[in-house]
C-alpha cells in the first residue's frame, strides 16, 4: 500500500540520516587520507539514498516501479561502497 511505503521509507530516511551523522563524526576524526577518501565516498551514497528515499516518504503518490528500481539501484550502489570502504578501513591482517 502506498501508506506502508511512505511508512517504511520515513523510517529508513531516519535511519539513513543517522548514518550520515555518524560517517560525518568519524569522518572529522580521520587523518589518513584514504581512509577519509573511503569515508566520503559512503557518506555520498547515504545521502543520496536519503534523498531518494526522502522523495518517496514525502510523495502524496505511492512510489512508481521507476523510482522503486532507482531506489534499489541506489541501495546496491551504497552497499558496494560500504564494502569497499570496509576493505581500506580494516584490511586483512598481513599473512605470516
């Protein structure tokens, strides 16, 4: 329903906001420059996610299958950069 729609995206624009905020902190505390660099480039993505799913948390009309496919594009986008961010910010340990 469009009224479970708008309700499962304001909460996770919440959730996407509160992401954002803690990249934003941990990024102020970042001096190594990839590490930031890897930082910035999720806190990009959170916030573009955000403002997708912003869009559809405020829209009076249910989401159309367009904005639903661009949604999870945007989702996977963010999940690739988390993953590769997490591979500067805890490499694997060097092999002995």
């Amino acid at each position: 329903s469009a009224e479970g729609a708008h309700a499962v995206a304001a909460q996770d624009a919440a959730r996407l906001v509160a992401i954002g905020s803690a990249l934003d902190a941990v990024a102020a505390e970042e001096h190594d420059p990839a590490r930031a660099e890897a930082i910035g480039r999720v806190r990009v993505q959170a916030r573009a996610l955000h403002g997708m799913v912003d869009g559809v948390a405020l829209s009076a009309d249910p989401p159309t299958e367009a904005a639903l496919g661009q949604l999870r594009e945007q989702a996977t986008l963010l999940h690739t950069v988390t993953a590769e961010a997490r591979a500067v910010l805890f490499p694997p340990p060097p092999a002995v």
